[in-house]
C-alpha cells in the first residue's frame, strides 16, 4: 500500500475539524437542551449564535438561579475546564450585560466572586464554570453552549 491514501486522510479531516462544530447535548432540563461545543475555537459572538441558530437554538442565555445551576453542572462534569462562552455580552454598553440573541437586558447574572472586573478594560464576553460567572475576554480559544428549546 502506498502512502498516499494515509495522507489523503489526514487532510480530509483537518478540513473538516476547520469547519464543522459537534456538539455535547446535555439532558433535557424544564423542555430545553443545551448543547456544549467540543474542541476549543475562536469565534465571536455573531459566528458562535449563528452556529447555534443553524442548530435551532441560540448561544445560551440565562434566566434564573436554577437555570445557572444546571449549567454550572453541565460544564463542571463535561467542559474540562475550558473556557465556556454564554451568548451574554456587555460589547459596545460597558457594564450593561445583555443576551447576544435578543438584545434585552441579562435577565440573570451569578457573578463569581470578585467578577465582573473588566479586567484591563477588554472582557466583555461572559464565561460560565462550576462556581459562577466571569466577564472575560472574546478572543479566547473556547467551547460555547447553545440553547436549545424542544
Ligand atoms: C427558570 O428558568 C427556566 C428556563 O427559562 C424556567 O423553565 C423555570 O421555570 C425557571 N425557574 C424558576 C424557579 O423560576
Ligand atoms: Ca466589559
Ligand atoms: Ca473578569
């Protein structure tokens, strides 16, 4: 056997980790999915809501205390403890948090301790893990979550 068929493959799937996103899906919680993107990319906000729009969602919002522990939950036994994007941003109102999708104001908002800081003057995308919430910058090679409503 030559080596062309194994270099053949190796390209195939470089191209396609490049463009296609695969996604975790959490059990249903109160008639939703949440969705957790494997492999860690840089995306912004529009291209991550976009994504999750191509899945019928949309990058996760928040809505109350429980909704933030189930996905402190989820992210705490299946992210690995990479950065995870929520779709909540305070890009272009410095301290005004608001959902990417819809607009309107952040409805919830489980800050970790000491957070949100701004730190340096450059986060304004908002991150979830097991103890909270942190505003962080949006450069960072991330997972993301998706909400997905049944
Ligand atoms: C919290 O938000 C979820 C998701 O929108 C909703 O289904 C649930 O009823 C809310 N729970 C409480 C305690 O308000
Ligand atoms: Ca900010
Ligand atoms: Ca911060």
């Amino acid at each position: 056997m030559s080596i062309f068929p194994i270099l053949l493959t190796i390209g195939v799937l470089m191209i396609s980790s490049a463009q296609a996103v695969t996604y975790l899906t959490s059990e249903p919680y109160n008639g939703k999915k949440y969705l957790l993107s494997n492999g860690l990319e840089v995306f912004d906000l529009a291209k991550m809501n976009a994504r999750c729009k191509g899945s019928g969602g949309y990058l996760v919002d928040i809505d109350n205390s429980s909704e933030q522990n189930w996905l402190e939950y989820f992210v705490s036994y299946e992210a690995g403890g990479h950065v995870v994007y929520t779709g909540i941003t305070d890009e272009g109102s410095e301290g005004h948090y608001y959902h990417y999708n819809t607009k309107k104001p952040a409805k919830y908002l489980g800050w970790k301790w000491r957070q949100p800081d701004n730190w340096k003057g450059k986060e304004h995308c908002v991150n979830i893990a097991y103890n909270g919430l942190n505003d962080i910058d949006c450069g960072r090679k991330a997972k993301y979550i998706c909400e997905v409503p049944a």
